[in-house]
C-alpha cells in the first residue's frame, strides 16, 4: 500500500477510473453501468497528511448524451452538466447531493483517469457549481410566487436552454436591491434582467443567441402581466440587458443576484437582508 503523500497526483476534478470506481464500491443508484465518480475536494486539502485531512469528497454522477443547456456553467446549483476533455472525451451529469466520502489510504492505490480530464475554464466552472449550493440567491417569496403563478420561471428557462452553452448566466435586479413587501397586483415588484453571454469563441453567435432570449423573456412577460389599458400588474419587466462576460463591472457582479433553475425564496418573518452573491 503505497500511503497517502504531499506528492498525491490527485486534483479537484479528476475522475476516478472504472477499476478505482468498481473496486470502491461506488455506483450511481439509476444508472450504474454509466457512474463517473469526480473529486470535490481541493487542491489544498487534497495534499494534507491523512491524520489532519483523513477523507476526500467525491461526486457520484453520470455519462450522459446530451447536454441540457439549463445546467451548464453552473446555471442550476443542483445539477451540473459539464464537458471532458481528452483521449476518451465524454458529457457528465453531476447532481450535488449525491455525494460521499473515501478515505485517502484506500485513494492512495488509485492513479486517477488519464485519458478524460476537465480544462481549465471547466474546472472553474465546477468550482463555481460546488461553492452555489452554500450561495444561493434568494428572493422573497411573493416575488416566487407570482413569477411562478404566470408560470414565467418556465418560460425563462425554456428560453435559455437552447443556448446553454451560450448564456452563462441570468441575473435579477428586483426593486434594486430595496425589500418592500409587494400585497396587492397593483403594487408591482420592479425587475431588471440580465443575460450575461460568452465572449468566444463566436461572439456575434452569443450575442444574438442573448438578443433573442431577451425578446423571448420580454414577450413572455408582456403576453401574461401587461395590459395595454391597465399597465403592469404584479411584477413590472422594466428592462433586459444583454452583456457579454468582458463587459460585466465588478460592481454589477456585487449587486446583482443570479437566478437560478432551482432557486429558492426567502422564507423568513420578517425577511432578512440577503448577501449579494
């Protein structure tokens, strides 16, 4: 047994080999003959002695065929569908609460895959998906609520998701930061939505892709909460921007909040102030 070292091959996004997965005893619950196993602990605390840092995480997740746009680059902080690279490249279904521990003497018999890895800007993106679950936007419930009841939650995301790999991310400015509580249709929650696209390797694809999801939201929002007699009831869609990654400010990353596929609503009586995210 060769024992746990400082000198570990082992990464944060390395993948566990067929053999290292069989002879762990990992296995997906639905679709085991498809289990991919990737390693969530970081670089940092991959390389401490067993006695201080004894476990490594891991996620059990899946090959898949195809990529659904709705869950790339970290769009939803439950699911991951994300790319390898490599000799033997392949898609990859990761869902965050299928995770579990190995100790680091049993690792230690393990080289990692080889001939499938993550680039760079995929690792990132997987380190962005592992951190959303703790920080996660939330939004007040009545705000949920009636963007649920016109059902536009779908529409968004049925917007977004054939050009997943494209949009990397939808933002909501609600009432500009302020918690007021909304009672009446009449008394309309403000929003501004921004789609932030990629820069390369096309940007007049992104931006078009972006442009087009914009007039699909705007029409949405206008076909359910807008009256050309009465104006906006419940929530008003002032406006959509669309931005490519390049252009977003750093204060415009601090103050607005990302929406998620599967986010959540802020439950609390009274309502706590959020933290940007």
């Amino acid at each position: 047994m060769p024992g746990w070292s400082r000198n570990t091959p082992w990464r944060q996004g390395h993948l566990l080999t067929a053999e290292a997965v069989t002879a762990i005893g990992l296995a997906h619950t639905e679709f085991p003959t498809d289990t991919l196993v990737v390693i969530a602990t970081h670089d940092c605390d991959l390389t401490q002695h067993p006695d201080r840092e004894p476990q490594v995480e891991v996620v059990i997740g899946r090959r898949i065929m195809e990529i659904d746009g709705n869950y790339t680059h970290a769009k939803s902080s439950r699911t991951l569908h994300i790319s390898f690279e490599g000799d033997e490249p392949l898609l990859a279904e990761f869902v965050t609460t299928n995770k579990t521990c190995i100790d680091k003497n049993i690792l230690a018999d393990f080289e990692p895959e080889s001939r499938t890895r993550l680039l760079p800007s995929n690792i990132t993106v997987f380190q962005l998906w592992l951190a959303s679950r703790y920080r996660r936007s939330a939004f007040p419930d009545e705000f949920e609520r009636r963007l649920s009841d016109a059902k536009l939650n779908a529409k968004i995301a049925k917007a977004v998701k054939p050009h997943g790999d494209l949009i990397t991310a939808v933002f909501f400015d609600v009432d500009e930061g302020q918690e007021v509580a909304r009672t009446t249709p009449d008394d309309v929650y403000v929003l501004d939505i921004y789609l932030l696209h990629t820069v390369e390797p096309d940007f007049n694809m992104a931006e078009t892709a972006a442009n087009n999801v914009m007039a699909a939201i705007e029409n949405a929002f206008k076909a359910k909460l807008y009256n050309a007699q009465t104006g906006w009831q419940y929530i008003e869609l002032r406006h959509v921007e669309v931005i490519s990654q390049h252009a977003l400010t750093y204060s415009q990353s601090q103050f607005l909040k990302k929406w998620r596929l599967d986010h959540i609503s802020l439950g609390a009586d009274p309502q706590q102030p959020l933290l940007d995210e």
